[in-house]
C-alpha cells in the first residue's frame, strides 16, 4: 500500500451531487415520457420521431449528468480524506466513461440537428454499443473511487487488538 496524501481545505461535494441527482431527474422522466411517445407528442404537438430523438438525447444528458457529478463529489472526498491510487485509476476510468457517453451524445445532437456527416452516422449505428461501454467504465470508475475512499479512510487496515480488560475491581464492605 502506497502513502496517503490528503488535500487541505477541500470543500464538501455538495454541488456536485446536487448535478448527480438533477441527472437522476432528467434521465428518469425522459425514460417515463419515452415509454408512451404518441401520448406525450400529442399534448406537445411534435411529431412522435422528433420527440423519441429528443428523449434520447435527453436521457443521455441525464446520464453525463448522474455520472460527472457522482465521479466529481467521490474525487473530491478521495481528495479530503488521503488519496489512494485506487482512487485515481477511479478517476481516470470515470472521466473515460463521462467522455465515451459525451461522445455519443454529441452524435445524437447532431442528429437531432440534422446535420448529416458519414462519422455521425456511424455513431449513431454503435450507440448502443457505446452506451454500454460508457457506462460501464462509468461504473468501474465509481467502484475505484469507493475502493480509494476506503482505502483512504482506513476501513481494509486490520483492526487494532482489543484493549485489555481492566483488572477487577474490589468491593468494599461496609
């Protein structure tokens, strides 16, 4: 196990959890408004393809959101509490996973743009593909930053022996 090093005057996460849970929103009531599109482009009065490509699009946009501030905030408390190398592969992996989403995300805007460029169009062709690999190292990236954090806060040290019980004490008559 390497040396811990501890950042003075880190601030609490707060704001990025804040932007990890509006991402939660976002991604949530686009999936809930994907599940009935015709319902949903009636009381919009869109067109139902043009609102799916935009309830991707959204849905995407949560899950950057969910994933940046939640790989923010645990960096942040690696930061406060010692850094740990598992905590800056964590780092690592996370942004690749944030990059790898913002990737396929930027495709689907400039599909809902209508921009029309042969890379575009075989983005889009392995968007699912790279949903999946983005999450994934999203994920993975979470998990290292939990191991580092953990690391930093001492939780896999071995636990110290139990002190020794106090000898008994004499009870007095009286």
């Amino acid at each position: 196990m390497g040396s811990l090093v501890a950042v003075e005057e880190v601030r609490a996460p707060r704001g990025w959890l804040g932007l990890a849970f509006f991402g939660v929103f976002v991604y949530l009531v686009s999936q809930i408004f994907r599940q009935y599109p015709f319902q949903v482009a009636g009381w919009a009065n869109v067109d139902a393809a043009d609102l799916g490509r935009f309830l991707a699009m959204t849905a995407g946009l949560g899950s950057i959101l969910f994933f940046s501030g939640l790989v923010a905030a645990l960096w942040r408390a690696n930061l406060a509490a010692g850094l740990a190398p598992a905590g800056v592969r964590g780092l690592a992996l996370g942004a690749a996973g944030v990059g790898v989403l913002l990737l396929f995300e930027i495709a689907l805007l400039f599909d809902f743009l209508r921009v029309q460029l042969p890379a575009i169009g075989s983005l889009l062709n392995a968007h699912e593909i790279g949903d999946i690999v983005g999450n994934a190292l999203a994920f993975a990236g979470l998990a290292s930053l939990g191991v580092g954090l953990a690391d930093a806060v001492g939780l896999f040290r071995k636990a110290e022996q139990p002190a020794e019980a106090l000898p008994p004490t004499q009870e007095g008559t009286g």
